[in-house]
C-alpha cells in the first residue's frame, strides 16, 4: 500500500489560512510596525516572495539591492508548518511581496497586507496564458487537492518554461525600478542579463529535445505541463488528488508506455520515499531526482534536460 503525499497538509487539522493568521498575530508582537515608519527613499529593500522561482528572480535582478524571503523554504516539504513565525515576521519587514498565482500566496499577501497596508504585492503570473492540468489524461480527479495550490484545474507550475520565466523578470524589473529609481540602470542590466540566459536555455532545451518530441515524462508530481507544452512533449502524471493510485490504475497508466516512450520516472526531492522508488522499479523504470521548487533554476533546468536526453536517447527496446 502506498501512501499519500497531499502536495501542501494541513497542520494537525489548522487550515492554512487560520495558522498563517496565528503567526502574523504571534510575529506582531515582537517586531515593530512597519506601517508607522516615514517613507524614505532607500537602496536596499526587503522582498518576501511565496515560491522558489520568484525569489530566484529576485536575487537574480535584484542582487545586493535586496534581501530575499522565501515564504515556502527549498526543501521543504510543501508543508505549511514549515512557516515559522520567525518567517512571518521577516515577511512583515518585506516592502514588496511578489507572486506566482498560487492560492496559498494569496493568503499570505493578504494576511500581511492586513498589518502592513503599504506592502506592495506584485503579481508577477499576470498575463502568462495557463495551460489545464494533467492533460495527458482525463480523470476528472486529475489535479492538486484543493489545499494544494490550486482548487481549480489551471496548471500553477507556469515558471517551468522558460519563456514564462522571462515574462516575469520583466514584470519584476519594472516594480523593483519603482521601489529603487536610484538602481534603476542596475536592475536593468541583470535583467537584460537574465533574460539573455533564459533564452539560451530555451533554445538549448529547443534543440537538444527535439528528437524527443512527441515523448512522454512520467512524473510523480505533475509539475512538469509547461515544459512538455514548450518541448513537444507530454506530460503522464501519477499522483492524483495528493496520493498514490491503486496498482490497478498504475498498470492501465503503464500499458501503452512503449508507444508513449517513457523512459524514466521524474521525482521530486519532496516526494522521494521507499513507497515511490518501489513503484519505479515495479514499473520497470528507473527513478530520477529533480527539484522543481529549487532556487538553483539553470542548474535545475540542466539537469532535467540532461536527464531525459541521457534516457530518452536510448534504444527502448534494449
Ligand atoms: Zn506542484
């Protein structure tokens, strides 16, 4: 029997949103009130940001000019018991906070927009065009439990294509310029740098999977839409509503597998167990670690690139 592993638990029964509300509560009262400070013109900011992928764009641009905060920490879990109120009350100090349109980032935004009303949110996923979830197959239970990201079926892993990437350093640059109009010239240099790197990353992943097209990534967690939809590949997700299917449904998954080439099982560092190892072997397939939530973006993107090519380019009938 394989367990379940819901994307984002709730801690002992508390919704997020009533625990996000006790620490904001419990860091107010150790910390001074941002609010009551004079507006001054300064050269270094504090940006709370929810998820890995913005803070990365955030030192990436922002460099010495800021201190980051992640509010979901590399490596976690996806638990929000690991917020801690220290977390909370670093967050409070953020003069802007940035987004990815992920439900739970929404609270947090409002919670502390709540005792710091002049924190400036960011929606850095605003006109980035969403793709549906698990398209690959048409379970109607397909997508992230509701206390995951999402309740809908919008795929939220929008920052795992490149281009997508690119849209929101670009969105970030112009409200950090805002916030720091003496290193405006700065901002702009390492964004014009970034985005230079990004679009070599997207045309190197262009070119090296290009024999791929048409395959299939076999994931656990299925945070990988976006990069099939950029690469001409498709996406089979495991997991569905947070836990492992039965053998049954694992078996009707696998059975057109030689046709949809998959080579190899993606895991996330977070969803890495015996259970889940098990299930690769018992599939036939090897199991192959990438950390979707990673702060290290090329390094991730790196890899996962040279893992599908090290997999997918060999013969599958060896
Ligand atoms: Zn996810």
């Amino acid at each position: 029997m394989i367990q379940g592993f819901p994307f984002f638990k709730r801690m002992r029964g508390i919704p997020f949103q009533g625990l996000v509300s006790f620490l904001l509560v419990v860091a107010g009262l150790c910390i001074h009130d941002a609010s009551g400070e004079a507006s001054t013109s300064v050269d270094r900011i504090t940006i709370g940001a929810g998820m890995p992928a913005a803070a990365f764009l955030a030192r990436e641009i922002g460099e010495d000019k800021v201190d980051v905060i992640t509010a979901l920490p590399e490596g976690s879990n996806h638990e929000f018991s690991s917020i801690t109120a220290k977390t909370v009350s670093k967050l409070l100090e953020a003069r802007v906070f940035l987004t990815i349109g992920l439900p739970f980032e929404e609270q947090i935004a409002d919670s502390l927009q709540n005792r710091n009303p002049k924190l400036i949110i960011v929606h850095l996923e605003d006109g980035i065009r969403r793709i549906a979830m698990g398209s690959a197959h048409d379970h109607a239970d397909h997508h992230h439990t509701p206390n995951c990201h999402t309740g809908t079926t919008e795929d939220p892993h929008i920052w795992m294509d490149p281009l997508n990437m690119i849209h929101m350093a670009q969105a970030l640059e112009a409200a950090l310029a805002k916030e720091l109009p003496s290193a405006s010239d700065a901002l702009a240099a390492n964004s014009k740098d970034l985005v230079e790197r990004l679009e070599n990353l997207h045309e190197t992943n262009l070119s090296v999977l290009r024999p791929m097209y048409g395959a299939t990534l076999l994931s656990y967690h299925a945070a990988f839409g976006y990069y099939a939809d950029a690469y001409g590949l498709k996406q089979l997700a495991i997991e569905s509503e947070g836990k492992s299917p039965s053998a049954r449904k694992i078996a009707d998954m696998m059975s057109p597998s030689k046709e949809q080439m998959i080579a190899c099982m993606l895991i996330q560092p977070q969803f890495d167990t015996p259970p889940i190892r098990r299930l690769a072997s018992r599939i036939g397939l090897p199991a192959e670690v990438i950390d979707p939530l990673s702060t290290d973006y090329f390094g991730m993107m790196e890899r996962l690139r040279n893992v599908l090519l090290n997999h997918y380019s060999k013969d599958p009938e060896t």
